[in-house]
C-alpha cells in the first residue's frame, strides 16, 4: 500500500503516470479541503475533484480543474442576472452568523451564488450538487466522495483529509482576510500575503480512513507546502502520524523556482523560505525527497534525483519511479510489499 497527499495540481500530474509504479487499487490518495467553499449552497472541494476527474478521465488537463468540454451556461446566467441588477460578480461572503449556523458544512467558506465569482461548469456542477445532497441525506463527506468516486471508475481510494469543516484564510498586508478562492481566482494572488490561517483545524480531526491510510508509507507529490498541505499538517493528529512512517516528498521547486503557481509567495507570506530548502524545512517529517537533476539544493535527507517536471503520463511515471526508489531506501520492506497493516508495528 501506498498513500499520495494531493493537493489540486502538482500530485494529480504525478498520479498521472503513478498507477504504472504503485498498484492503483494499493493506492489512497488524501485529498486537501482547506481550499473547500461553499457557493449557493453548494459544496465545492476542488482539490479532490481534480483528483476525481483526472482518475475519470475527464479532467480539463489546460486548467487542472473542473470538466474538459464542459459548458458554462448556469455560471454564465448566474453572472448576467447579476450585473442586470447592479449587485456584480465579486465574491459575496454570507454573513458571520450564516458562516456556522444550518448545516454544519460551512466555516467562514459560505458564498453568495449572486453573480457566481468561480466558474463552475455544468456538468461539474452536478457532482457538487450531489455532494451537498448526499451531505445532507446524512453522509459523511468520506462517503459522498465514496459515492462519487465510484460514479467516476476511479481505481485509487480517494479520501478527503477530513470530514469537518476548514477554510484556507489569507490575510494580508493591506489588513484584509481572505479565504483562498476569493485571493487565488477574484484577486488572482496580487494581495501580498502577511499570515495564513487554518480555520477550524483545531477543531477537525482526520478521519479513520485517513489516519489508516497514513500508516502506509506516504508520497507527497509537488503540492503548495502552505495551502495544500498546510491544512492537513493542521488537524491535530495528522503530522505525528508522518513522522511514524516513511515519507518522500517531491519539491514543487527548482532551486528556488516554483514551477507554477502562488506557492512561493505563500512561503514567504508564512516565513518560509520560498525553495525546496523551504520546503525540506515545512517537512521536518519528510525521510527522503526527489528533486530536480538541476536543482542545487543539498538535504541532510535522502535524496533522490530526475528530472521533475511532469508534462505527460511518462513524466509521471518517471518522477513516481524516483519515489519508489526513495521510499525503498528509507523503508526495510519495498514499497508495495509491505504486510497488510504493516509499517506501524
Ligand atoms: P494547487 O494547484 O494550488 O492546488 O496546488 P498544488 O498543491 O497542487 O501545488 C502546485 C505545486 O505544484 C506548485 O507549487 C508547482 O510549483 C508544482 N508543480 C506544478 N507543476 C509541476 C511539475 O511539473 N513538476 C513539479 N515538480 N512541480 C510542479
């Protein structure tokens, strides 16, 4: 068994190509909710549904989110009803006293769906429907995603980090608090960022299956160290269950260049260093990391080298490749081989 940490890009690219390394029905894949919101009433978890739809093989590979080919029509009449009354398309939070009341869903994540600021797509807008009505049919979140990932064929386990509430809040220079979706897709990262906050995470825990999970040997793909796996380092629970088993992580940077996205401004928003040495010290749990044949960094950890950029499956495969190797050299048993429950003796 093996269990990847996935955030919204960096470890879906990975799992691409993984299946050819790591047995996919051996695989979990814990996915973030810190980035979770809920529009209109709808539960919308992005990183698990980009997890959801590339193991379905519909995944908008140019975004990395939502459904490839998928139409806009509902987003779009959202948005024209809107501006045809003057309220626009900003992201329009409810207010404090809806943020925690009614369903137990929302944590300071809670938007107004009037002029629909995230674009969600038709098809895509199915599954958070569903999600929300099996929420309230009385599942838990583990089982919705369940639910779906079987509509979907998915071969991997995939579980959400949690089944309670965390909102990703960034709060910057200017004295603004934003939750991540309004920073990253309203204000397309442009605040500087001063902190980042986990809401909720003290009060969420693991679930079961996640902390069964993470008694396997674990990958951590590329992912933003700070909002993806920020919040799952958060529950309380969750980062002693890594240093209790062998962990690889791949560097989402070069040296000290990020291939893409807001990952180095969030480092150095939290006080990271904003490179893979900034990386190596978010994860102090971390036995072993694969970095980039180019990148200069020397680790006191094991450390496995290719090159890491992930364009294709055989990218992919490559990368996964390095990660097998690093956990058979930091594990006594091969990755995949290890007894059932093994590893936590
Ligand atoms: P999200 O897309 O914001 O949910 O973020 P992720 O947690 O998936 O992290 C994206 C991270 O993946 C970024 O920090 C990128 O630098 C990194 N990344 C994206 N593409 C690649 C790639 O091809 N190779 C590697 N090594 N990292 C990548």
């Amino acid at each position: 068994m093996v269990t990847f940490l996935a955030g919204g890009t960096g470890t879906p690219k990975l799992l691409d190509g993984a299946a050819r390394v790591f047995e996919p029905a051996e695989t979990a894949v814990v996915a973030n909710t810190g980035d979770d919101v809920e529009l209109g009433g709808h539960l919308v978890c992005p990183d698990v549904d980009t997890v959801l739809f590339a193991g379905g093989g519909v995944l908008d590979h140019e975004t990395w989110w939502g459904i490839d080919g998928d139409t806009t029509a509902t987003h779009e009449e959202l948005r024209r009803l809107a501006d045809e009354v003057g309220l626009g398309t900003a992201p329009r939070y409810l207010d404090d006293a809806a943020q925690t009341a009614g369903r137990e869903i929302a944590r300071w994540r809670r938007f107004s769906a009037v002029g629909e600021f995230m674009e969600i797509g038709d098809r895509d807008r199915a599954v958070h429907l569903t999600r929300t009505s099996l929420l309230d049919e009385g599942k838990s979140l583990t089982e919705a995603v369940g639910v779906l990932a079987d509509a979907f064929d998915l071969d991997v386990d995939l579980l959400p980090m949690s089944d309670d509430p965390v909102a990703t809040l960034v709060h910057t220079e200017g004295g603004e608090t934003l939750h991540f979706q309004e920073y990253w897709v309203a204000r397309r990262a442009e605040p500087a960022v001063a902190d980042v906050e986990f809401r909720g995470a003290a009060d969420a825990e693991p679930t079961d299956a996640v902390l069964d999970a993470l008694a396997e040997p674990v990958v951590i793909g590329p992912s933003n160290p700070v909002t993806s796996l920020g919040p799952m380092l958060a529950l309380p629970g969750f980062e002693r269950a890594l240093r209790e088993t062998p962990v690889v992580a791949v560097s989402p940077f070069v040296g000290d260049e990020v291939f893409s996205g807001p990952a180095a401004d969030l480092m150095r928003g939290v006080g990271r260093k904003p490179s893979t040495a900034g990386v190596a010290d978010a994860y102090p749990f971390a036995d072993a990391f694969v970095l980039d044949d180019d990148d200069p960094t020397e680790l006191d950890r094991h450390v496995e080298r290719t090159d890491t950029r992930i364009a294709d499956a055989d990218d992919a495969e490559r990368v996964a490749r390095a990660c097998e190797r690093a956990l058979a050299a930091v594990t006594d048993e091969p990755a995949g081989a290890r007894p059932p429950g093994g590893g936590a003796e």
